[in-house]
C-alpha cells in the first residue's frame, strides 16, 4: 500500500500538486485519471521520488519516502517497476537485453535462468520475433509493451505505468489492461496508473482518483463514478456522446 | 603534422651554424611535448566530448537516465564512470600512434626530399632525450582524458528540455572541453617542467 499525504509540488511559480493527498491499496488498480496537463505524470514521479515536492509525505507500507536516505530510497527503488509515458527503452540495447537489464543487475539468476524469465515476460505482452530488435526499430505500441516486459521482469511489488494504453489499437490496449489486472491480482502488487482512456478505467479500475487542477477531488470506484455529483470529474467522464447514452442506460 | 613540421624547420633553418640534426630533435619534442598530448585531446575534445554530450543528453529527454534511477541504480556513476575508464585507456594509445606517426611522417621527408638527411633526422631523434617529456605528456593525457569525458558526461546528463537542448550542450561540452584543456595545460607545464 501507497499513502500520499499533503504533498505540494511547485515548478518555479507553476504550483502543479495542491496539497494532494491519496491512498493506493495492494492487489488493486489504482487509477489516476485527469485532463492532460492536470499534474498526473508530476505526481507519480514524485512518489517514485524524480521530482521532490515541497511538501508532504510519501509511504510505500509505512516506509517514509521522502525524507529517507539516498540508500534506502535505492531499495525501495528495487521494488518498483516503472512504465514511462514515452516507454524509455535503452536505446542502445535490444529488446531482450532491455528485459535481461534489472535481471543482470540485481538477480543472482543463472543465464538459462534470465533468459527463462525473459522469455516469459515477452510472451506475456504478446512479443514475438523481436527479441533481437532495437526499440528504434519497434512500433510504438511495440516499445510500450517492451516497456512493460520490462516493469515486471523482477516481480516488483510496487507498479508505477505512466498511460500504458495511450497508443495502442483498442484490442492491444484491452490485452495490456488484463494483462496489468492479472499480474497485480497474482502477485499482489499495488500498481498505480495515469490514463484518460475511460476505456481501461471501466475496464478494470478499482480505486480511482480524480486529478484537477493538481488536486485530488474525487476517489472512488467505477460503479461510484457513473453516480457521482462532482461537476468536474462528470464534466470529464461525460465528455463523450457514447457515455452520456450510458449513464442514461444505467 | 610530422612531415609538414619537419619541412618548416628544416626550411627555416637556414644559418649554417645551427646543427641539422635539431630538425630531428624539434619534430621529436613537439609531438611528445604538445602536440600528441594537447592537440589530439582537443580533437578528441571535439570528436569525443560531442558524442558522450549528446549520447548522455538523449538518455537524459527520453527518460532512460530516469529508468535506470527507477531500478535503484546510481545512473551517474553507471553511466559516466566506464566512459571515464574507457578514455583513459584509449586517449593514452591514440596519442602514442600520434607521436610515431608524426615522427615517422618526418623520416619520410628525410628520406624523399633533401632538406635533412636521414643521418641527422635519426640522430636528432636521439639527441639529448629527457624521458620525462615522455612521463609529462603521459601525466597531461591522463588528466585531459578525465576532463573531457566528465564535463561532457555532466553537460550531457544534466540536459532538460528536448533535442534543441542536446544540440547546445554537445556545444558546449565541446567549448568548456577546450577551455578547461587549455588551463590545465598551462598549469601542469608550470608545476612540471618549472
Ligand atoms: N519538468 C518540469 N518542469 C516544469 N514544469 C513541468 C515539468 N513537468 C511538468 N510540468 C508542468 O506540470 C503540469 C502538469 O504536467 P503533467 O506532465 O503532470 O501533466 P499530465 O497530467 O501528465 O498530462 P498528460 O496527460 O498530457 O500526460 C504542466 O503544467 C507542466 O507544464
Ligand atoms: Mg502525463
């Protein structure tokens, strides 16, 4: 579990998190959703600790984040698994290695071992015949999955995806949505998500938190969201024809 | 350089009085003494401090530099610190192909043309050799290496913005490369040959 408290977030005089706050259980989807430009991605990268808030508090299972030394961050660190809105493959490696990298770097796992799991996680996002590839090489729908083999290579505990779907045909976006479900369900991982696709939150959102303006305004389910009477987070929802026509048919 | 260096001494020696064998000696020197140490870590400044700014800097707008913190590593030091190794191996091995080749450019002019023989180039080569040239130039090389691999990896990695800011700091990890040389070539001729 992931507790966020009170945390402020400036950039020079551009005030992006307003003394947000926002709890993120084990074993569920915990989503994050918000207009773009609402200071999502600066919040997930404050809780992973790449832009320090001003103020706050930050608990990965009642460990403090923020005030903890550089080497304990490091550890904490090694639990989590990131998918970054542009993928942020490394470039200069292939697919394989890409997945192979945390494995090298923090598993005592034979080679057959490694290429075991890698072979593993690549199947499970649908890879197949790229292994020798380079992400400049790859769709970009391609690198996002790489990009999530390789989130989950070392079994994190915490799963951080920065618009997993954002790119992707609906059938891959539906496949990845499960994909994220099934691993968080198995392994118990609290896994937190940015998206605007209303799609995937419908899909499989359990706790979900409505960003505006960098302010969390609005936590609930997806069964909750359809009956909320929060101005904004329907102003949002509803942006679309086809889900006015649900909420009418609910 | 080596033969175009011995056919402007050897043009301007021109009083009898000077010893032709100096020419071999003045071709010796410079390279040991400047030019394969200063002048090819400034071009590798240019060659090799471009690359490293501009590798190190598109990692840094594509979020990979992020990646690797992400996992728990320290990016900085897995990132810079083979670089820094790798130059101080390579730049070394560079600058010694540089001096025999320079001084194997002025044999050949010894050998094609009649502005010195090859007796007094050869006996210039081995004329009065001080072996802590070679022990100086080592020393610079050593230290030109770890400033051009560093401030080009910081100007690289701390790059924010998108590829119009990679662009401006390969520029200037190319510039203060060069600056930064040039001092600290000044300073350490001071402290050792002085
Ligand atoms: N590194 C940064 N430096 C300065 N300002 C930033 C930085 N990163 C984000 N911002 C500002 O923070 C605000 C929120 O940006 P953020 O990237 O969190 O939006 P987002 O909700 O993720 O949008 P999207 O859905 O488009 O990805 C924006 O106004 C942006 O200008
Ligand atoms: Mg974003």
């Amino acid at each position: 579990m992931i507790e966020v408290k009170n945390i402020d977030k400036y950039f020079g005089t551009n005030h992006v998190l307003k003394n947000l706050s926002a709890s993120f259980q084990a074993s569920k989807i915990n989503m994050i959703i918000g207009k773009s430009g609402s200071g999502k991605t600066v919040l997930l990268k404050s809780i992973i600790g790449l832009h320090i808030p001003e103020k706050g508090e930050i608990f990965f299972d009642n460990r403090e984040f923020i005030s903890a030394k550089l080497n304990f961050k490091r550890e904490i660190r090694k639990e989590i698994g990131m998918v970054f809105q542009g993928g942020a493959l490394f470039t200069s490696l292939s697919v394989e290695e890409n997945v192979m990298f945390p494995l090298n770097m923090f598993s005592n796992m034979s080679k057959a071992e490694k290429q075991n799991r890698v072979d593993f996680c690549l199947e499970r996002v649908n890879i197949k015949d790229a292994n020798k590839l380079f992400p400049s090489e790859l769709s970009g729908g391609m690198q996002k999955r790489v990009a999530i083999a390789r989130a989950i290579a070392l079994n994190p505990k915490y799963l951080f995806c920065d618009e997993p779907n954002s790119g992707l045909d609906p059938q891959t976006a539906i496949l990845i949505d499960q994909l994220i479900k099934e691993i968080t369900t198995e392994y118990g991982i609290t896994t937190i998500i940015n998206t605007h696709d209303m799609n995937s939150v419908m899909e499989i959102g359990d706790n979900i938190n409505f960003i505006f303006e960098g302010e969390n305004i609005w936590q609930g389910n997806r069964v909750e969201i359809f009956n909320s009477d929060c101005k904004e987070l329907n102003d949002f929802v509803f942006a679309s024809e086809l889900y006015k026509k649900i909420k009418h048919n609910i | 350089m080596g033969a175009v260096l011995t056919l402007q001494v050897a043009i301007n020696f021109v009083s009898p009085l000077i010893p032709r064998y100096l020419i071999g000696l003045s071709a010796r020197d410079t390279f040991i003494l400047e030019f394969s140490s200063t002048m090819v870590c400034l071009i590798l400044a240019g060659k090799v401090g471009s690359n490293i700014a501009s590798e190190v800097g598109t990692m840094r707008i594509t979020e990979q530099i992020d990646a690797l913190e992400i996992m728990g590593l320290n990016s900085a030091s897995y990132l810079i610190l083979p670089k820094i190794v790798a130059a101080l191996i390579t730049f070394p091995i560079l600058s010694l192909l540089s001096t025999i080749l320079g001084i194997l450019g002025g044999f050949l002019i010894a050998l094609s043309t009649d502005v010195v023989t090859v007796y007094d180039y050869i006996h210039g080569l081995h004329y009065a050799f001080v072996p802590f040239y070679v022990t100086y130039s080592i020393i610079k090389i050593c230290f030109f290496s770890v400033i051009i691999t560093s401030i080009s990896a910081f100007q690289g990695y701390y790059t924010f913005g998108g590829a119009l800011e990679v662009g401006k700091s390969s520029t200037k990890a190319v510039v203060y490369s060069i600056i930064v040389v040039l001092l600290f070539n000044l300073i350490l001729t001071k402290l050792l040959l002085t």
